[in-house]
C-alpha cells in the first residue's frame, strides 16, 4: 500500500503541470479517495458524500434490528446488494432433496451422484424510497443545539423503520397462501388456557403431517396472543419449569415446541372473508385432491377463505377460484389438499369468519428478497450513493444524497420482492 501511494502521489504531480489546478483538486480528491478502506459501497458525482453519515447509519440500524419485525427475521432471505429493476425476475437458488446410498467398502470412493440445484422465481414487486431533507439554516441551529448528530440517527432510523414495516406488510399478507389452519373458530383464543400448550402442539402436527423439516420452525403472533403467553403460561416463565429467566425477565419469548417465537404488529386481524351457499358437488374425492367442484348455488368466496367441508374437521385455505361468481365452478384448496377422503354426496361448505391470522412456519417457506433499486447507466445526479448492509437482518439499503439549493436531500431506498414458495409448510394460528 505504501508503494501504491507513492506511485500515486508521483502521478498526481505528474497531472499538476498539465492541467489546471480546479481539474487537478479534483482527480487528487477521488484518488486518494480510492486508496482509503471503506467497508461500503460507494458511487459519487460530487465532493460531498455520505461518509461521515455512515457511523450513524450503523447506529439507526442497530435501533431498528431490536425492534419487533418478526417476519423478517423468520423468513428465508435473499439479500444482495447489486441493483434490480420493479418486476424484473430474479432466481433464487433452493437445494432440493437428496438421496442416500449404501455405505460400501472399497479402494476408492464411488462417483459423486450429481444434484440438480432447482431455483424459485422471484419478482421484484416494490421498489421504495423513504426521504428527508435539512436547509443550510436548519444545519446552523442544529450544529449550534449540539443535536445534529441526534437528528440524524432518529431520522435514519425512522425511514429504516417505515421500509421495514412496510416488508412486514407484505410478509403478513401471505397468509392467503398457506396450506391449512387450526384454532377451532375466529373468535376463539389461542393460549388463553393456563398450563395448556395444545396451541403449539397442533399447530406442529400441522407441519408435520404436511412434511415439513423440523428444524428452522417459526412462530409470528399478534400482541394479544404475546400478551396470553406471557401471561397465562406460567410454564414458560417459571425458571425451574422453563429452564431460562428470558420471559419473566425481559420478555424474550425464546423457542416452545420447536418453535422460534416472534412478535409483528404487521399480523393481520379481522381479515375480510367471503360467504358460500353452494355445496361440494356429490363427484367424491380423493385424500389429496385440491380442486373441488361446486355446485350451482350463490356463492362470492375469497382467495385466502378459511372452509371446512361436512364431515372433516380439518380447515383448508382456498387457493384459487374459478369464474367471476363461483356458481357452479371450482375452487382449489392449498397444498397438501384433503386430508380426508370425500364420499360420493354433496358436502356442505363453511366459511371461518374474519378472525387473526397468526403465522407458522418453516423458514424456507417463505421466501423475501431485497436487492438496491435499479439506477440510469452511469449512475443519476446523486452527489454520493452508498449501499450499507444491516448486519443483523443481512437487508441491503440504498443510501443517497442530493446536493440542491442551499439544502440537502437524503434517501433511503429499497427494492424487495416476497412469495409463498412452499404453502404446504405454512400454516395459519387462527383466533380473536
């Protein structure tokens, strides 16, 4: 490096005899620039930058990576910091299963077998900027009240906050395309019986019987269902019961039944629902069929329509419908489909009414993806743009900066893209 900078400093001098001296400060600036270690990437078309923002900026993250984003935490993600267009496609790479062989001996290793790596096609739904600006007058008085600094990182961290609250929503909003549900009916309350984890423990059958992993199992709840946890089960906050102090102390719900356990204010409530007359025609079908045809009667159901069927317990999430007025067309339960047979007779359908859609899941069931919002060739007028990488949830965000006059504009920016890839490994913890 000490070399390089000698070279470097020779070949500025070399520029000082050519050129004049407003070029020269300049080309010195952006090379010598170019020489400094900086963890973050950097593109700029002036000399004013975002460098000294970018200990603040880690400061608001820290702020914003302890708050409640549930789903963010508990999802897959795919997270990178190269650009994306709104509704370009990107494919996010999944290892599939694999197979076992026998074990033999001899003197030399078979041939390993060669494994397809199957990718989920992923778009690019939202592309989203959160702005702020300071006046040179407003810089003044802050500088002179000491709480500059201060007014930067709360402002970073509330644009870091409304992103992060808006992928919530978007995570959230899957609930429509998860396999089944559990939790009796919509005005029920999960939890709300002390001592009684039957809540957990079905909601794990659920994923089970659906051929779930075991592992990377994740829980996301409403605060009224947190607030009966940490309440009502006192096995989960009696140190010698739970074997930790996390919840009675701090409120850290930690892991029950397999399940990592989190909190969103994103979950969604009293979510709208359709209504049905019509019955499952009288064709019978199969454990495992998901097409079901109805018959000629009124009915306006819902993607998303929480349905049981006459003579099964069991709560479908409805997929996909058929036709404008469903009358006498089909509707197309999750994956895995019935999980018990129909007879040959007419079954009578029920809707759930609007009720609270907790979430659980695998981890790869859900998939997020973020990358920096796509930019002209050769960048726009920004005078710096800096890419940060939370170093907690691993999310990409776009910084930049705007010189304009006698005031400064400041971006925070983020392109993201959310799928249900596996519904068969969702699930819905329904109730009040």
């Amino acid at each position: 490096m000490k070399s390089l900078r000698h070279y470097t400093m020779l070949a500025i001098a070399f520029v000082v005899t050519s050129y004049p001296l407003a070029v020269v400060s300049k080309a010195a600036a952006r090379v010598w620039n170019a020489l400094l270690p900086v963890n973050v990437e950097h593109s700029f078309n002036g000399a004013l930058t975002l460098t000294s923002l970018i200990p603040t900026i880690y400061n608001a993250m820290d702020i914003v990576s302890r708050e409640q984003t549930g789903f963010i935490r508990a999802v897959g993600r795919d997270s990178g910091a190269e650009r994306a267009a709104k509704g370009e496609t990107i494919m996010s790479p999944v290892v599939g299963a694999m197979a076992a062989e026998e074990l033999n001996v001899g003197a030399y290793p078979a041939d390993t077998p060669a494994q397809t790596i199957g990718n989920v096609s992923m778009t690019i739904s939202k592309t989203r900027s959160v702005p702020f600006g300071i006046t040179g007058e407003e810089t003044r008085g802050l500088q002179n009240a000491g709480t500059l600094g201060q007014i930067n990182r709360d402002r970073i961290t509330q644009a870091l906050r409304t992103l992060s609250n808006e992928i919530e929503a978007d995570l959230a909003a899957l609930h429509i395309a998860a396999s089944r549900a559990h939790g009796g009916t919509a005005t029920g309350t999960p939890f709300n019986t002390a001592a009684d984890l039957s809540d957990f423990a079905n909601c794990k059958r659920v994923l089970e019987e659906n051929g779930a992993p075991a592992s990377d199992q994740h829980m996301v709840l409403d605060s009224a269902s947190v607030g009966r946890l940490r309440g009502k089960q006192s096995s989960l906050f009696k140190v010698n019961e739970a074997g930790s102090d996390e919840l009675l102390r701090t409120g850290s719900m930690g892991t029950v039944q397999g399940f990592d356990l989190h909190w969103s204010p994103a979950v969604k409530t009293l979510v709208t629902v359709g209504t049905v007359s019509a019955t499952v025609d009288a064709t019978g079908y199969a454990v495992g069929d998901k097409v079901l045809t109805m018959s000629a009667a009124a009915s306006a159901l819902l993607v998303g329509d929480i349905v049981t069927f006459a003579g099964d317990a069991n709560q479908y999430v409805i997929a996909a419908i058929s036709g404008a007025s469903q009358n006498a067309g089909t509707i197309t339960i999750a994956e895995p489909g019935l999980k018990i047979a129909m007879s040959a007779a007419t079954k009578a359908v029920t809707v759930i009414a609007a009720t609270t859609r907790n979430m659980f899941f695998h981890r790869g069931a859900i998939q997020l993806i973020t990358r920096a919002p796509a930019m002209p060739e050769g960048g726009d007028s920004a005078d710096d743009v800096v890419v940060v990488t939370d170093p907690v949830s691993g999310i990409a965000f776009e910084f930049a900066l705007y010189r304009q006059k006698r005031q400064l504009r400041y971006e925070v920016n983020l392109a993201w893209g959310v799928k249900m890839v596996a519904p068969r490994h969702s699930g819905l913890l329904i109730g009040a």
